[in-house]
C-alpha cells in the first residue's frame, strides 16, 4: 500500500487530514491500475480516472499533477504488491520448496484481487511508456522483483559460472508467473487450485515423457535480415523499438531515423500509428504461424513438433532478425482492433496445446494439462525477446539450452 509521508513536519492536528489525503491517493491509484489494465497506459485519460473515482480534473490534479505520475505511482504500488508476497517465498527449505511457495504466493494474490481481498495490480508490459525520469524510479524496484527471484532459484552447490543459466531460469519462471494474468481469466475462481497444482506440476516435471530426447533441427538456417530499405526492414525495426522503449517510444521519425530514411516513405503504408502496431503484429503472426507449420511437416511427433517450433522462435528471437511483437504490445490499440489480434493469438496457443496432445497421444509426452501447457509453450516464446536483457551471457546459440528445455524437461532438470 502507498503510505502518506508524514515526515515533513506536521503537526499532530494536520495528521487526520493527511490520513485522509493517503487514503483518496490510495483510491485514485487503484481506480488508475483497473483503468490502465483495461484500456493500456496510452488509452486510459486522467479524464477517464477522474471521472471513475467522482472528482474532475482539477481536484485529481491536487494528488497527480499530470497522468505521467499517476502511472509511475500504479507501476509502484503494484511492484510492491508483488514484492511483500515473493520475499514471503525466500523462507523455503530448499529451492523446490521456495518455488513452490512462489507460486502458492502469486496465486493467492489473483484470489485475493478476484474476491476484493487485495489490491488489483498492474500488468507490468506496459512499463516501457513511461518517460525517463520514472522509469528511473520504477525500473531498479522491479530489478529487485527479479533479484528476489533469482535468490529464490539459487542453490548452495550453483557455481559462478552457472549465473546466466540461474538468470535465465529466474526470467522463466517470472515470466510465467506474471504472464498468467493473460489467461487465469479464463479460469472460474472454484479452479484456480487445481490449475495451480497443474501450473506447478508442468513447471517441475515439464512436458515429455521420460526417456525423451529433444533436438533441434540442425539443418535449419537462421532467419535472413531483411533489407532495410524494405517494408520488411521497417517493421523489424518498428517491433524492436516498441519492444524496448513502448508505444511512446517507438515513433515513426525514430524508426525512420534508424534506417537513414525519411518518415514520408512508410505512410503509404499505413495511415497512423495505430496501424503500426497492426502491422508488427501481423509480422509476428505470421512468423508464429510459419515456425508451427514447419515443425508439424518435419516432425514426427507431437512433443518434437512443439520443441521445434518454440525452439526456433526462442533462438530467432535472440537473433538481428527477431524480435517478435510482445502481447503486451495490443494494449496500445483500441479494444475493437484489439479484439481479433487476440483472437489470433488464442488460436496459435491452442495450437500449441493441439501439439501437447497429440504428444500424450503418441507416447512422447507425459499427462499433463494440454491446456496450460499450450499457455505456457506461448508464454515462453513470448518472454524469449527479453532473454539477454535478464541473463547475460545468453545468445542464438545457448538460449534453446537455456530457456527452451526448461519447458520440456522442467525447471531444474
């Protein structure tokens, strides 16, 4: 929670006012967070926060001056959320012990925000829109979500050589965790145990079956950069920039710049902005689609079918020729184009799950919940584009090790 400072000198008569000054704070910040989840950073107005919580514009602003600092301050508060519930988890026996309590964690955060127990908290994607200065504040507390979570994997006999595979297997299992809010809506409050005991079962024991080897096609060839001077060029970079910097960021005069061209030559290719972001997405797309249905033709098997295709999309994106468009990414468009963008999505996730199937059909795979398990095949492919900004030292060549066998054979097998 968001506490009053009272350390500026005031008296003991100014503090019941100052109580209820933090206490409208804390209310506007939770109206803010529900607004921001729902309609993005970019689309939700200081307006439309007003409005919710029965003030105007001019009264907000004695608490937010500006709509910047009502979005670092949701961003915090969220962060702290988060915080107070993973450091609980650090208590652990062991490190299995630890994760489980992680877990056990971060679930009952989602019932308590289902039931109105607990505070709603912010989905985290959008954290690239903010500007430089609350980034400054925001950032380094969210790198200790992280830092807590790499405790939290750690175990006494892991030797210095093995921190990129500690950071790699702390930005998997993160990852997962906070990508679940994408699809934990799908969920009735009455299932949420089971689907944690079947989220911790494929996190431990992964999806093949024992005695199953996983390789990647060796005769693959890496994606090809495009030309810059291509459409193609020009959504590769766009994706690259809105990845890193946000919606905001990303503006057509800087991914023009960084291609020594001119902004003129992309607009009779789209009309605005809005379609920029469409037509990232429709490039990711296409490369979900295209890596799924080369690993259906090549693959014999269900299992090795989902480790071809998320391995290529894994190491391609750790490559000049990725990145893919990230989810949280749709949140910068209006919720009617949103809507079949996340249609698409759900269907390659399904696909995903068709693959985990036919695996526990043709022995390749262990029983698990195909379901869950196509969420999270999608959820790794997705968080792969951040890989080698949380675990240095990962590359084209080692992520797949990295990042992708966790999936299959569990998180510290």
């Amino acid at each position: 929670m968001i506490k009053a400072d009272l350390s500026d000198g005031s008296s003991a008569a100014d503090r019941p006012q100052s109580a209820r000054f933090a206490q409208k704070r804390e209310q506007i910040v939770q109206t803010a967070v529900r607004k921001f989840n729902l309609l993005g950073v970019r689309g939700a107005t200081l307006e439309d926060i007003a409005r919710d919580v029965g003030m105007n514009l001019t009264s907000i602003r004695h608490y937010f001056r500006r709509k910047e600092d009502l979005v670092a301050a949701s961003f915090l508060h969220s962060i702290e959320a988060h915080a107070e519930r993973f450091e609980r988890a650090r208590e652990g026996a062991d490190r299995e012990a630890r994760v489980r309590r992680l877990v056990r964690e971060y679930f009952d955060m989602r019932r308590d925000i289902r039931t109105g127990a607990g505070p709603d908290v912010m989905i985290f994607g959008d954290m690239r829109a903010l500007n430089d200065q609350h980034a400054a504040d925001v950032w380094p507390r969210y790198t200790e979500l992280f830092r807590t979570v790499r405790t939290i994997i750690r175990a006494p006999e892991d030797k210095a050589e093995d921190r990129a595979m500690i950071s790699a297997r702390a930005h998997f299992l993160m990852s997962h965790l906070i990508r679940s809010v994408f699809w934990l809506p799908y969920y009735p409050d009455e299932a949420l145990d089971r689907v944690e005991r079947m989220f911790v079962d494929i996190l431990f024991n992964g999806l093949a079956a024992p005695g199953q080897e996983l390789r990647e096609n060796a005769s693959e060839q890496p994606a090809e950069l495009p030309r810059q001077s291509s459409w193609e060029g020009f959504l590769l970079a766009a994706t690259r920039l809105i990845n890193e910097q946000g919606y905001r960021g990303a503006s057509v005069e800087r991914i023009a710049a960084e291609l020594n061209r001119t902004k003129g030559a992309f607009y009779h290719h789209i009309d605005g902005k809005g379609d920029l972001v469409v037509a990232c997405f429709n490039r990711t797309l296409g490369l979900l689609k295209d890596a799924q249905n080369q690993a259906i033709t090549r693959e014999p098997t269900g299992l090795a079918q989902a480790f071809a295709a998320v391995s290529a999309l894994v190491r391609q994106q750790q490559t000049p020729a990725g990145p893919l468009l990230r989810n949280s990414a749709l949140m910068s468009v209006d919720p009617v184009t949103r809507e079949p963008m996340q249609r698409q999505i759900a269907q390659v996730t399904l696909r995903f799950a068709d693959m985990v199937t036919d695996g526990q059909l043709d022995g390749s795979g262990r029983a698990c919940d195909a379901r869950i398990a196509g969420e999270m095949l999608m959820a790794t492919v997705s968080s792969a584009a951040q890989l080698k900004g949380w675990a240095n030292g990962s590359n084209a060549e080692n992520a797949v090790e990295l990042y992708v066998r966790p999936m299959f054979h569990g998180l510290f097998a």
